[in-house]
C-alpha cells in the first residue's frame, strides 16, 4: 500500500467517524447542552465550508486528492453516495444526499436553538 492511498483511508475514516458523530448529534443536541451549541457550531461551519467549496466537502476533496497521487482513481460526486454504493450495494444521487444533509443540519440547528431559548 502507497502512502498516499493510506493518507486518503485515513481521511476516510476520520470522514466517517465524523460524520456518524454529527448523525448522533440531533437526540443529543436535546439532551445535553453544551455539547449542542458545539455541535450547531461544528453544523454551521461545515455549511459555510461547502459553501466556499462549491457544494463539496473538505474531506471529500482532501481524499482525493490523495487518491489521485496513488493508483487509485478518485470519485466524482458525494462521500455518502460513493460509499454507500462501494459498501452496501445502495444507488443514492449526490444530489439526494446533500438535500438530507441540509435539512438534518437545520434540524440540528433548530434543536440547538430550542434548547438555548430561555
């Protein structure tokens, strides 16, 4: 194994762990409170980012980059998306993905801003 190829799993799984983290967050921003305003800030940046990143994730272009300085080729489209079909088989659209992100990161917000509200 190259080293890049072992930086861009390494991406990976920092990306999934993350990401699965962020997935917990929305029963968790409800019941603990510091940890919500953490997270709504931690939601509101990565926003800002895909923003700035035209719709793309840091980790995302991160992994391939590394990918594609390995033998590997890198993927187009989502993080979700490629992997969800790479690992278990399921056909989701980029697109798809993004508007569940967006609104589960507004729900994320609204249970932070619920729990802030006096």
């Amino acid at each position: 194994m190259k080293k890049y190829e072992i930086y861009a799993n390494f991406v990976l799984v920092f990306h999934v762990v993350f990401f699965l983290l962020l997935l917990a967050s929305l029963p968790l921003a409800f019941f603990v409170g510091w940890y919500g305003i953490v997270v709504g800030v931690i939601v509101m940046l990565t926003v800002l980012q895909w923003r700035f990143a035209k719709g793309e994730c840091i980790f995302t272009i991160i992994e391939n980059h590394f990918r594609a300085k390995s033998s590997k080729r890198a993927y187009q489209g989502s993080c979700i998306a490629h992997y969800l079909e790479q690992w278990f088989s399921i056909k989701v659209q980029s697109k798809s993905v993004d508007i569940f992100l967006y609104f589960y990161f507004l729900l994320i917000i609204l249970a932070v801003l619920v729990k802030l509200w006096p």
